[in-house]
C-alpha cells in the first residue's frame, strides 16, 4: 500500500475532499479509504497495558495474544454483537486503524460512512460516533445501516425504486432486510452471529466427546463441516479431555456440528421467512426476481444459502467476496452518494 501524501496535496489544491468508509465488526474491522480501496482488514482486538492503559497492540498482532497474554497485559474486544460495548478501547483500536490506513485529512472537513447494525439502538449509533470522533475529530460521519450496504454492495442502485433483499450474517448479529435505493422498507435484526454458532460448536464438542476445545478450532469445525457435514463428514481437532486433563485428538463428526448449529441456523431462516411475510406486496416481485442475497462471513456456511432457500421458498445466493460486502457497499456510498445518506449530530 503506497502512500497518499501526494494524493493529498493534490486533493488540498483541488478542493477535493478526502474520505473513509469503516465496517467496524464484531470480529473483523475493515477500513475503505477514498481513491484507494480497502487498505485496513484487521481483527476488532486490541491488547492494552492493565496499568497505564497504553495500547499494546491491535488487530492481528493482538489477535495472537489472544490466551496467551504476557503479564500486565489484557486482550480487549471492544465490540460485543456488533455493537460497541468498551467505548474507550473502540477509539483507541479505530484511531489505530486509521492509522495504519495512511489516512489524511483534506484542506475540507473529511467524509466518513460508519455501518451500524440496522437494531442498534440510538445510545449504540452515538457511541459509534463518538469512537469515530475520537479517532479524528474532523470527520463528517454519517451512519449507514448494514444490509443497505450489503444491497449496494450487490449491485443495488442508490437511487433506484428496486427492492433488494439481503440476509447479512456476521460475527455478533444477523441482518435480512429489503432495501430500496439506500433506505430499509422492513427489516429483523438479530442479536447473533457466527461467534454465537461457534460457542455451541465448542459446547456441543464438549458435551459430546468430553473435549474441551479453543474458539479457534470451534470456528474451524463450523467452516469445515457446517449443516452438511462437509466434503469428508468429519474433521480432527486438538482440545483437553475432560476425564483425564490431557490433550487428544478426536475425529468430531458432522452431525454434531450440524445438531449444535441447528437452532442458529433454524432462527436466521425464520428472521428471513418472517421479512417475506411482511414484505409490501408491490416488492415481491422484485425479491423473487433477484432472490435473497447473503452477504458477512457467515454466508460462507456450507449449507446455508440451501436451507434459508428452502425454509423461505425464494432462491439464496451468496454475494461475491461476502466477507468484506458490507464496507464494499459503504465505499460505494462514499464516493458516489453520501449526500443521501442522513446528517448527524
């Protein structure tokens, strides 16, 4: 990633405004700079020092600190079902990755487009920009709902009276909205993600084989296996055995990833079906000719996208690159309609 130094005196003599798009997630935050692209992908983890507060690390280099923390050190995940729950430790992490993006200011006051959880309440949107505030206190932040991101991010048109249907499985929460240009027509939000269904894989293990197993590996099992039990039907994993309190390696089988994913995937598929049944009628159309688009990291599922299509009775795709859809749709925003989007406080 080169710099912009030049970009930017060049955008100071123009007049131009500079700008970022920020898709600060529950497990992965991601940062669009304008005129640049996605130039920060990192873990939403920062390590901090327990007495002076300092920052340690962030994103990857504390991700790996993750359960091994040297003393005098905590690891801190500022971010609790998408929304911020350590208002202190989210600004630190943000003005990080900021940052790291090389990002300048131009002569005018910046743009950003931040994207929020469509049930985040009002006291959840403010600390969200109060984190960005913190971060870089120039910035004209406005906020943008994430499935209307996940839309523009595929191919919905900003001013456009088409409805797009997007289901958007993160880390902390699930987003299946229909969207019109860059606004929500209806929408359910749920309070969980892919950490929630890599908890019940971890317990399920647990449960079943008597293994106590990392977060880490629990995800593992969920990608690999998923609600069809994946290529082989099994995988191994590494944990501590229960009864003896020494390590083994298991074969766990597909079934029971599939059984401890089964009330998660079952509830995203309601979300879904409901959003159907309470869709205005003049928009079924359109949602039954482009289908249900699923976007975030949990789109990558295997299985997924067939059982929400049979659950609901409307075609599921996954978007491209589902993992970075929703700052995608964000940047998109920004360099092409942020006018549209609200005026913040």
């Amino acid at each position: 990633m080169g710099s912009d130094q030049g970009g930017t005196a060049k955008g100071r003599t123009m007049g131009v405004r500079s700008g970022i798009a920020v898709d600060l997630g529950t497990v992965n935050s991601l940062v669009h700079v304008h005129g640049h692209g996605l130039v920060v992908e990192e873990p939403s983890v920062i390590a901090l020092d327990r007495v002076s507060g300092r920052v340690v690390a962030v994103g990857h280099h504390a991700d790996e600190l993750a359960g091994r923390e040297p003393a005098g050190v905590e690891v801190v995940h500022p971010l609790r079902d998408g929304v911020i729950s350590d208002l202190g430790a989210a600004a630190d992490m943000l003005r990080a990755f900021l940052h790291r993006a090389r990002f300048h200011a131009s002569a005018l006051r910046p743009h950003a487009v931040l994207c929020v959880p469509s049930g985040a309440t009002p006291i959840e949107r403010d600390a969200l920009l109060a984190a960005a505030a913190f971060g870089h206190r120039r910035l004209d932040a406005r906020l943008v709902d994430e499935p209307v991101a996940a839309a523009l991010s595929a191919g919905a048109n900003p001013g456009s009276a088409e409805g797009v249907f997007t289901l958007d499985v993160g880390g902390g929460t699930t987003e299946a909205a229909v969207v019109v240009g860059v606004r929500m027509v209806a929408y359910r939000s749920l309070r969980f993600g892919g950490n929630a269904m890599d908890e019940a894989v971890g317990r399920a293990v647990r449960q079943v084989l008597g293994l106590r197993i990392s977060q880490k590996d629990a995800e593992r099992l969920k990608i690999e296996l998923g609600v069809t039990g994946g290529e082989r039907g099994s995988a191994t994993v590494v944990g501590m055995d229960l009864t003896t309190s020494s390590l083994e390696e298991l074969e766990v089988d597909g079934d029971v990833v599939a059984a401890a994913l089964e009330r998660p995937v079952a509830a995203i598929a309601d979300a879904a079906r409901e959003l159907v049944a309470a869709m205005p009628p003049d928009l079924a159309k359109d949602v039954l000719n482009s289908g249900i688009q699923i976007a975030g990291g949990g789109a990558l599922l295997p299985g997924l996208a067939q059982r929400v299509e049979k659950e609901v009775g409307v075609g599921a795709v996954v978007v491209d690159d589902p993992l970075r859809s929703v700052v995608r749709g964000a940047g998109r925003l920004l360099e092409e309609s942020f006018d549209s989007l609200e005026k913040t406080a």
